[in-house]
C-alpha cells in the first residue's frame, strides 16, 4: 500500500521569515486546499496567494471553508491542479 507523500510549496513560509516549508493539506469533506507552515503550523487559506492577511486564525482541527473538524489530509495530486496549482509550484 503506497502513501501520499506530503507535497510542498516552492514558495517558503513568510510568517517565520522563510525557514519554514509550506506543506499542503485538503479538507477530505470539500477538498478546499489549504498550506501550512511546518514550523509553527499557520494555516494559509490560498495557496496560490499566500500572504499574512491570508491566515486562518480559527481552529487549526476546522476547515475554514466547511467547518468540518479533523478531516485535513495531505492533499493529492488532482486537488492541487483542481484548485490551481501546476507542477512547478510545489515539490
């Protein structure tokens, strides 16, 4: 059984100046695609505009978008083409 591995931004965090990974995650209720800062875990509502007043600052456990509690995933391939991302923004 193969794993999804956890694919990540080219574009580094810029809540920790850049020494962190934006790693990207989906709600597996709404597939919204969400990335987080490895780091510190700030939680960016866009991931093709991450910008600092583009963080979610309600429950890290709640979607933002749907509101279901505990459904992050690490978000595949065909969600992050659905909501945008082509293979050159993230690794």
């Amino acid at each position: 059984m193969s794993s999804i591995p956890v694919r990540r931004l080219i574009q580094r965090c810029p809540c920790c100046k850049g020494d962190g990974y934006l790693e990207l995650f989906s709600c597996s209720e709404c597939k919204k695609v969400f990335a987080i800062c490895e780091l510190v875990f700030t939680q960016f509502t866009d991931p093709l505009d991450i910008k600092m007043d583009k963080v979610y600052d309600g429950d890290p456990k709640k979607c933002e978008n749907c509101g279901a509690v505990n459904k992050l995933q690490i978000a595949n391939d065909y969600e992050l083409a659905a909501c945008g991302l082509k293979d050159s923004d993230y690794e």
